[in-house]
C-alpha cells in the first residue's frame, strides 16, 4: 500500500462525500426546517442529470446545459411542491413517505416513458477532459477534482446563506418555532416553497455534475438516496454543518473501506478468506459506522438547535 | 312454426359446424410465451429478446412449421417469484407449447420445474446455468445461447495465448461474478495481481481503478453487465486507463450499452458467440432488418431469440406441426436442423449449443453507430465441460 495510492483514495472519498453532502443538503433542510420526509429527494437528482442531457443534446454546449437544467429542476421542485407536498405538512410523517414513494414510481415510470429504459450518457465538458498526474504513472481524472472543487464552494455558500443573510435567519428560525416565526410576520409559507425548492435545485446540481462519470438511468436515485438518509441521520436532522462533515465521514470510510478492507484483513487471516470476507464487510461499513453513532449519540454529530 | 325455423337452422348450423372446428384442431394456432425482463434498467435485454423475437416470426411470415403463431409476452420484472406466476399461468392457462426465456440466470433457475412439469418445452435464448448443462439437465429444456462459463473462458483463453503475464480481475460479488472469474482463471496461467469483487450494482469505480493504476497489469478483465458496465468503462476511460492497459470482458461491452459508452468503448474487447458483422449472408439480412424494424444495432440478445424462432420453426416442419408427440418434437428439436445466424451450431447431448467463440473488439461504424467486431476466433465447436455430468443421452 503505496503512499500516493492511499492520497488518491482519499481525493476519490472526498468526491463521493462532496456529492452526498449535495444530495443530503437539500434532503436534512428540508426534514429539519419542514419535518417533512421526502424520499422523492432521489428522484430529483436523477432528474437533474436526465435534464442535463436533454438541454446538452438542445444546445451543445455544457454550461447552457448546467444552466438550464438546475432552472428546470428548480421549477420542478417548486411545482412538486405547489401541486403534491404543500397538501402534506400538517399531516403525519407516514403520509410523507407514501406520497413522496408514490411520486418516486411515477417519476422513474415517466423518465422512462420519454427518454427510454437504456442508460443515456452526458460527455465531459471538452476543457476539462483528461487526467492529471499526481505521481508517475498515477493519474487522477480532472473532472472528479472539479466535483469536489465545485462541492466545497456549495458548501461555504450554503454555509454563508444560512449563518450570514437574513434569509439564513428566517430558515433557522422557522425550523425552531414556525408559530413564533410566522406570528412576527414572515409569510412561513412562502419560506418552505423557496427551501424546498433550493433543495430540489441542489439535488439537481449534484445528479448534473455526476452525469459525466455515472450513466443516467432510470432509479439511479434510488441507491444515493438511502446513503443520503445515513449522511443527515449521522450528521443530526436539520443541521448543514453535520450533513458536510457526516458526507465527507461516509465517502472516506466507503471509499477507504473498499480499497483495503480485503489487504488489512490478509494481515489476520488466508488470502482467499480475506476476499470472501473483505467485500462483504466493506460493504456493510458505513452502516456499522452509523449504528455507533447513532449508540453514542443518538441525535447525530451536530443536532440542529431547538430539537 | 315460425319460431321452430330458427332453431332448426341453429340446430344444424352447430351440427355442421362441430365437425370442421374438431378437423381445425390440428391447425389452431401454436401459442408460444415469451418471458423476459421488460421493467427496470435491466428491460434494454429483455426488449431485445422480444424485438429479436416478434422479428424471426415476422420474417417467417407469421408462421412457425407452417402454423400460425401467437406470442404471449410477459415481463419477469427480475424477481423469481413474479417469473413463476407468469410461467405457471403461460402453461396451465394460456396453454402454450413453448416457453422461450428468460433474460438472466436467477430467473432460468426458478422457472424450468413450472414450465417443464407443466408439459411446455422451455427454450432459453439467454441464460445458461452450469447445473441445466450437467447434472440437473433436462429433455424438455433447451438452450440456443452458451454455458454462461464458456463468455469468460474467451477472454482467459486469449489472454493466456497471447502471452499476457499479469492480470486484475474484476466482478461483483455474486454467484454468476465468482463463476465469471472462475471460467477466466480456467484458461489463464500468468499471475493474478488482484481479484476485486464489487457490491451488485456499483455504480462508481473510483477505488478500483486507483487500484488498477497503481498494479499496473498488462491486462484486466471485468464482468460487469448492463449498468455497472456503462459506469465502469466510462470511468477507466476517464482515469487515463484505457491507453495503456488493455481490457477483456463480459457482458461489459455490447450493443446494449454501447449506445451510453460511445467512444468511450472504443476498443475494449469481449468475448462472444457472434458479432453484428459476422460474415454470412443470413446475418447480414437479420442486422439490417432489426435496425431498419427497430432503430438499433441487436445485441446477442436480439439474434438468439431470432434463432430460437428459426429452431422452433425447423423442429415444426419436420413434425408437421404436431406438438402432441412430445417425444417426436424433442427428437427435432435436438436436430437443430436450420440455419443459425451464428453459422456452425448442434446440440450436444445436454441440449446446450457446441458452436465457435469469438474475440471481439469495439468499433464506430461509418454510419456513427457502435458495435462489437470480431477480431479473431478462440474455440473451434467448443462444448461446454458439465456435459460429462449430464445423464441425458
């Protein structure tokens, strides 16, 4: 296990984690400041992706595409949630699960109704195709370090929006006492509309920035979303902070964990021992690692004050 | 008197007609149900052996051995228990003759005792289970694609001919993944660096192409169907990879994925029992007619389904159209008496294919489209090695 080996599987679980806290930005937002469960989070992000195709194969041109397509993700969010979840706040947490899987279905069925059931793909933007070289002969694709580049400008952005603006008080403080919030005169309504849809446009930006690497398809939501449910449970419901550093815990220990999970066991055990047992206990990792969390500190890392 | 008028021609209306209905039992239409996976990302197979299919029975002019065809089509969705419903109402309520499917392995094991004890003839044009091929191999099954092992043995086999010292092998961590690097390791003797199994339906290979970079192999090889193969190739072309370190594989790279990975395939190579460009004219007339019918190169998928229909058809002619003697039908069908697109093709005793395998290599046609070519030819009327296993004579 070389050094510059371990250093590109750290780059590789920092871009996974940058495209969860993406994903689980939008999704802990709007379960903290609406407590509304959303399981139609995934969806969204595939949408992004299958949006971002479309628009590329319209214009040609891959900021036009990013452009556009996070707009339409936006207006479908905001449509979602005018026509569907706006209905749902009041109502019980078991009704938010079954609308939003309902919509889940229907969404997958309808993607694949218009664009087909074959995995469709978006090229890399031309300028940033190619691999740099870390070390001899070890090469790392420049698009993954514009992921994590562009990942870790949401986050300061978010971060600033949230802590720093007037909008970032209303949010926080609609999540700790909408009555309070509402009684004071801020039209809580109109507050969720814009969250929800923020959120929407942010797992659209994630499903569009991972189209290049990852082939679009119907249900490919449908795995990142149940990561994304481990990032905000491990982080604490409602709290940014803890989505970033609990998405950055889970891509290192996923990515890490699958790199030498088989090589640390061969230290105890047979070679072939080591690769029945390694995968299997790689893939189960993270969960584990939720499952301590969870035992030491049942509301997550960073539970969102006033919960 | 005039009320009795009417019935008495009813009455003799049915008496005239009974017997010419028992005289058209003979010719009534041949029901055949087709079992494939149409649902999920998986459905691009499971259309394909529809399309290819339907098309056989059109270019046949609706008729198999002369009788008129009717085909039931039916989605497994790839759950076992979903396929056995759908078989077992295929054959104790639609009647069929036949049943030509499914599209995966998992499937084939659950519906061959449905379809076979309810007296239908099961006909994979996909999956090829080791057990089916040997010691669980079965008269009233029969396969018109390969032993699943035979695909991965390509890749070991030319891997190990042309002098190839150092391997890392690649496949999710699955039955049909470990069998996959089992039938590679079969032929290949050099040093295996790295066996790497991945979770099913991985989506990014990140860690493992680091990997791959930094044991430096003179060759890889992946099985790593459908999904997980459009990700995988689109990625190691992306991490710099595909210029120096050649890649041999399975079900990664066919014309089902090709339309996602594009240039991003372009010569990676893959072990196969046809190519859209083999050379004979009966294969050039079936590629032209699934692209003009259906607006894409076929895959094995599509021309395997396309020869179970020409192997339905020829078994037909030669009893006539009987599918009552059941001994009889299974005789012809083991004759496999009728042009496969693939050229050289006969049942072995275990009713799975003896037939050639090819190296092929991905290519982008004049007209833009993708397919794999062949490059060379790796087992001559190659059998598969669970026969010694199988009792059927």
């Amino acid at each position: 296990m070389s050094t510059t080996l371990l250093v590109v599987q750290v780059l590789n679980g920092l871009q996974l984690g940058v495209l969860l806290f993406l994903i689980a930005a939008g999704l802990t937002l709007v379960f903290g400041v609406m407590d509304f469960i959303n399981l139609a989070h995934g969806v969204q992000y595939m949408l992004g992706a299958y949006l971002a195709v479309a628009f590329y194969g319209l214009t040609d041109s891959f900021v036009l595409a990013l452009v556009l397509a996070l707009a339409a993700a936006l207006a479908f969010g905001l449509l979602l949630e005018a026509a569907v979840f706006r209905h749902l706040y009041g109502r019980d947490h078991l009704d938010h699960v079954i609308a939003t899987f309902g919509i889940i279905l229907f969404l997958n069925a309808a993607v694949k109704y218009v664009w087909g059931a074959a995995p469709l793909s978006l090229p890399v933007p031309e300028a940033l195709t190619g691999s740099v070289a870390l070390a001899p002969g070890i090469l790392y694709p420049v698009w993954r370090l514009v992921i994590i580049g562009s990942g870790l400008a949401v986050a300061a952005l978010l971060w600033v929006l949230v802590s720093r603006t007037r909008m970032g008080m209303l949010v926080r403080a609609g999540a700790t006492n909408p009555e309070m919030v509402s009684a004071l005169g801020v039209d809580i309504r109109r507050l969720f509309t814009l969250v929800f849809g923020f959120g929407a446009m942010l797992a659209g930006f994630a499903g569009i920035m991972i189209a290049p690497i990852l082939s679009v398809e119907p249900g490919m939501g449908d795995t990142i979303l149940i990561l994304a449910f481990v990032v905000i449970v491990i982080g604490g419901i409602g709290s940014i902070r803890g989505a970033f550093v609990a998405a950055l815990l889970i891509g290192l220990v996923d990515t890490l964990g699958r790199s030498f999970a088989v090589d640390v066991l061969r230290l105890f055990m047979s070679s072939s021992t080591a690769r029945t047992v390694g995968p299997a206990l790689a893939s189960m990792l993270i969960y584990l690692l939720m499952a301590v969390v969870l035992y030491v500190r049942p509301t997550g890392l960073f539970p969102a004050k006033g919960r | 008197m005039t009320r009795t008028i009417p019935l008495l021609a009813a009455v003799a209306a049915v008496a005239l007609v009974a017997p010419a209905q028992a005289q058209d039992k003979a010719q009534e239409k041949l029901k055949i149900g087709v079992i494939a996976t149409l649902s999920g990302p998986p459905a691009v197979l499971g259309q394909q052996i529809r399309n290819g299919f339907q098309l056989a029975v059109r270019d046949l002019g609706g008729k198999l051995g002369g009788r008129e065809v009717e085909v039931l089509v039916q989605d497994d969705e790839l759950k076992p228990d979903i396929a056995v419903g759908k078989v077992k109402a295929f054959v104790e309520r639609d009647k069929v003759d036949f049943v030509v499917g499914p599209v995966f392995s998992n499937i084939l094991q659950a519906i061959v005792k449905p379809a076979t004890d309810g007296g239908a003839i099961l006909i994979s044009p996909n999956a090829g289970t080791s057990n089916y091929a040997g010691r669980d191999c079965n008269p009233n099954l029969f396969v018109t694609s390969y032993q699943n092992d035979q695909m991965h043995e390509i890749s070991g086999k030319h891997a190990q001919d042309s002098g190839k010292k150092t391997a890392f092998i690649m496949a999710p961590n699955y039955q049909a993944g470990k069998d996959s690097l089992a039938g590679f390791k079969r032929w290949f003797k050099g040093e295996i660096l790295d066996e790497v199994y991945v979770p099913l339906n991985q989506l990014d290979y990140s860690a493992e192409l680091s990997k791959i970079a930094a044991a430096k192999p003179e060759v890889v090889f992946v099985f790593l169907p459908g999904g997980m193969g459009v990700n995988f190739v689109k990625q190691y072309r992306q991490a710099g990879l595909a210029d120096t370190i050649p890649v041999f594989s399975t079900f990664t790279v066919d014309e089902s994925t090709l339309p996602a990975q594009q240039d991003a395939a372009l010569g990676f190579f893959a072990g196969s029992n046809w190519a859209p460009n083999l050379d004979n004219p009966q294969n050039k007339a079936f590629v032209a007619a699934y692209e003009a019918a259906f607006g894409a190169v076929p895959a094995t998928y599509a021309f395997q389904a396309y020869d179970t229909a020409l192997l339905i058809d020829s078994a037909l002619k030669a009893t006539k159209g009987d599918t009552k003697d059941r001994d009889a039908l299974r005789a012809a069908l083991k004759k496999a008496d009728f042009v496969s697109l693939r050229g050289d093709f006969r049942y072995n005793t275990n009713n799975y294919p003896v037939q050639d395998f090819y190296l092929t290599k991905v290519a982008k046609r004049p007209d833009g489209k993708y397919q794999t070519e062949i490059v060379e030819k790796v087992f001559d009327d190659y059998a598969d090695p669970y026969v010694k296993s199988c009792k059927m004579k």
